[in-house]
C-alpha cells in the first residue's frame, strides 16, 4: 500500500474492496441459483473425500471412484475440511493482533474495532472447532484456549495451525514484531493495514472452498466470514483514511 504525502494511504485498499466486492457478489449468485434451480443428483467428486467418524474416531477418507452410490451419507471434501483447519489458525492471528490495541493504541474507535474483532473471530474459532470435532476430524492446537473441547479433554487434537507460510494474508513474525513494538499513530496505522491485509487473505479461502467444497455449513459459515469481513475491510479503510 503506497502513501501519500501527510501519511494518508492512496487507494490501494480499494483493490482489496474491489476483490472483495466480486467475491460477494459471487457468493450470492452461487446461492440464488442454487436455491431457483432442480437440484439434480449429486456427482462423483474429483478429489478424496472424509466419511466422519464416530464421536472420538478419526474421519474416513473415501477415494472418488468409491464414492459412487454412497446414497445420502454425510461427506465432505478436503478442501471443506482444510478450510475449516487452516481458517482457526488464521483467526488465531486476528485476535492476537488484536489483543496488542487496548495498551498500544490512542484511538477509542480502533480499541472498539478491535475488541469486536477479537470477539467475533473467538467465536468462530470455536464453532470451527466443534465442526471438525463433529467430523471426527482433529482441532489445531492453536485453537485450544477458545474452542470448545470434548468433555473428557480427549478429542482428537492436531498439530499447531498457525503456518504463516501456507495462507494467504498472513502477517510475518518481522511484521507481527514490529506491531508490537509501535505505539500510538504508528501502531494503529500498522494494525489497520496488516488487518486489512489479513482479511483480504481470508476472502482468498473462502473464494478457494466455495469452488472446492460440498459441505454445506461450511459453504453457509465462509459466506458468513465474507460477508462479515468484506464490511470490515471498508471501516478500517475509512478509518486509515482518517489518521
């Protein structure tokens, strides 16, 4: 994102709500004509898919040309389970982000975004954690302190989800550490751009499971994400705009 003499950002955010408004857009033709059409039997898929298992036992994966006369069991692909896995560790940067506003902030606006921010994608992380546990599919470390476990602590658990290198609009350590290490006008204008960087590559995942997936609380929980993070994108540029 360039800058402008006196600070202000030029409209390099406006890439990002273009996108995003395309995405929207996307989304709620997919829903309007899947909603007027016949719905026709359901096709064979081209990748693997998850069987879930049992309460405490692990998904089964079914490969395409066995799927074929499944009749109406519950399936989803991998990409709906990807999806699910990796947007707990994205959402597990978020709310670490936002975690850092209430002491290094000067703005009271911000400290409100932020708080919402932090208590929405909390939330998420845990209906996206009870989904895979639902599936018999393995929650990400990560999601620990805010997901809702097993009963017993014995779910099955997978390793750490907060791989910077395989989402899109994940911020760095270098970026996540010089974050933290602002205060005041700097820290807020770092944490409105990284923000709106890492919103920008959620909708990336939510336009990749739309494609890819088949679940369809999966498909109704990333337009949700979307449409949530599409309206946050355009406060948070109006609020740069401002500093």
């Amino acid at each position: 994102m360039t800058t402008e003499p006196g600070g202000r950002h030029t409209n390099g955010h406006r890439t990002v709500m273009a996108c995003a408004f395309m995405l929207a857009v996307g989304l709620a033709a997919a829903g309007c004509t899947a909603s007027a059409e016949t719905p026709e039997a359901a096709s064979t898929p081209s990748s693997a898919v998850l069987a879930p298992g049992k309460p405490g036992e692990p998904a089964e994966t079914i490969a395409p040309e066995d799927y074929e006369g499944m009749g109406g069991e519950d399936v989803v692909t991998d990409a709906d389970a990807d999806f699910m896995t990796r947007m707990i560790g994205h959402h597990a940067q978020a709310v670490e982000m936002a975690q850092l506003v209430a002491e290094r902030s000067t703005s009271e606006r911000i400290a409100k975004f932020a708080e919402r921010i932090r208590l929405t994608q909390e939330g998420e992380i845990g209906y996206m954690s009870r989904w895979l546990e639902d599936h018999g599919l393995p929650v990400p470390a990560v999601a620990s302190p805010s997901a809702t476990a097993s009963s017993d602590g014995s779910g099955p658990r997978a390793p750490e989800a907060h791989d910077h290198g395989s989402m899109p609009g994940m911020l760095t350590d270098a970026e996540m550490a010089a974050l933290a290490d602002a205060d005041g006008t700097a820290f807020d204008r770092l944490f409105l751009e990284g923000m709106i960087k890492h919103h920008g590559g959620a909708l990336e995942m939510v336009d990749e499971v739309s494609s890819a997936g088949r679940d369809e609380t999966v498909q109704e929980f990333a337009g949700n994400v979307a449409a949530d993070q599409i309206a946050e994108i355009d406060r948070m540029s109006r609020l740069l705009d401002e500093l």
